[in-house]
C-alpha cells in the first residue's frame, strides 16, 4: 500500500435480481398472502411490489445497491 492509501474510498455497485419465492407461509385468512420483499445494504433499502393471494410470488425485479 502507498502513501495516501488510508484516504481511499471503495465502492461497487451490486445488482440483484428477484425472481421468486416458493411455499411462504399464508398469512391472510384461508391459504394466501400478499407477500413481498424488502432488500438493504447499509443505509440503503428497497421493497419490491406486493404480489396479491399467493405463498408462490414471482416479482422478476432487479435492484442496484450501491456500497
């Protein structure tokens, strides 16, 4: 490491894709949910669409979180 390397900043951009989820637990009355997701990374936070009467959601949503 060179002089000056303590003042150096890193980052990187990490893409996530969701694509779905498979037997949730039903939370709404009978055998359903609206489920959803929430992602974070740090201070950073994102929350797909909320998929309605399923415990099988397919979102296919991508996120960039930035670190």
């Amino acid at each position: 490491m060179g002089k000056g390397s303590k003042n150096m900043t890193w980052s990187a951009v990490i893409h996530v894709v969701l694509v779905q989820a498979r037997g949730l637990l039903a939370m709404d009355a009978g055998e359903t949910s609206d489920p959803y997701c929430k992602i974070a990374l740090g201070k950073e936070r994102h929350k797909t669409k909320s998929i309605s009467s399923t415990v099988n959601p397919k979102w296919r949503e991508a996120f960039d979180l930035y670190w």
